[in-house]
C-alpha cells in the first residue's frame, strides 16, 4: 500500500493546528479494539453495527456471519465506512476509514488473518482457517473481508488542537 497524501482540512480545523501524521492514524488503526462498521441495505437504509477488526497490509479487516444483515448488505453493495476512536471531547483520535469491503478466501490468507485476531486479543478471539473464511469452534462460519481505503479521515481534539486531516489514497 502507498503512502496516502496528506491534507489538513483548515475550515473544520482550529487556529494553528496541523495535520494529523499517517503514521499517527494508521497506529489508531491497529490499536482500535472497536469499530462501527456502516453499511446500506438493499432498500437503501442504513445499517450501523460494532465489531472487531484487525488492522493488517492496510487494510481493516472484520468477519461477519452468512446471514447477518452486514453479510446481507454487502451482498448488494461493497460501500463501507468503518470509525473508531473515542468518546471524549477533549482528547483523543477519531478516524473513519471509507472503502470497499472485498471478501477474504483461500486458506494461506485466511489463516494469516486468524493468527492476526489471536494475536491482538491474548488468544481470546481464535478461529480456524479455511478457504472459505473462519470457523467457530462450534463449527459456525464467519466470513472475512478486508477495506483498503480509499478515504481516511482523522479528528483530532483539544489536546492536539482540533484537525480534521484527510488521507487520500490513489489506485
């Protein structure tokens, strides 16, 4: 993955402040322990749910189940926007990465997935590999996807002076 170019939003930013650093955001990315995942019914409401993901090879990466309505909704459109951050005001970084979810198979990536949620969560998350995604210990099946981004916004707060940068990324 390229390095984005980098940009800071002055009309929405403070006095002085300056843009949030790439590296600054995309740690944001892999220490986040939650994400909002929001995606678009096939009528065209919105869906907004929690997740776990996992920051790898820049991309965001979450599973879902078969027939959960995220499953359901990317069936139809691939559009996502995940956020994470935190839920304080005066510090703090807010980051909503935009993207395409596109879906994970074949067993060799998969498993690097799965050694990757292990890895994050002490062993507490742990999945076996398969060609078509993750499988529970009761056998249930998870599909992974992966969202390189196209478009990542980082807020800064108070504490850093309020940013709004944009990371844009080029194909």
């Amino acid at each position: 993955m390229d390095e984005p170019t980098t940009e800071l939003d002055e009309r929405y930013s403070g006095p002085g402040s300056r843009p949030t650093s790439w590296e600054r955001t995309r740690e944001t990315l892999e220490a986040a322990q939650l994400f909002w995942i929001s995606t678009v019914r096939a009528d065209g409401k919105p869906h907004v749910t929690p997740l776990v993901a996992v920051w790898l090879d820049g991309a965001v990466n979450f599973t879902t189940g078969p027939g959960e309505q995220k499953a359901l909704n990317l069936s139809t459109n691939q559009h996502v926007v995940l956020t994470t951050g935190c839920d304080r005001w005066q510090d703090g970084l807010d980051v909503m990465v935009e993207g395409e979810a596109q879906r994970v198979t074949g067993r060799t990536e998969v498993a690097r997935l799965a050694a990757a949620w292990t890895t994050k969560w002490d062993g507490n998350w742990q999945f076996e590999a398969s060609d078509d995604g993750f499988h529970h210990a009761d056998g249930g099946l998870a599909l992974v996807y992966a969202v390189q981004p196209v478009k990542v916004l980082a807020f800064g707060k108070a504490d850093t002076g309020f940013s709004h940068t944009r990371h844009l990324f080029q194909d």
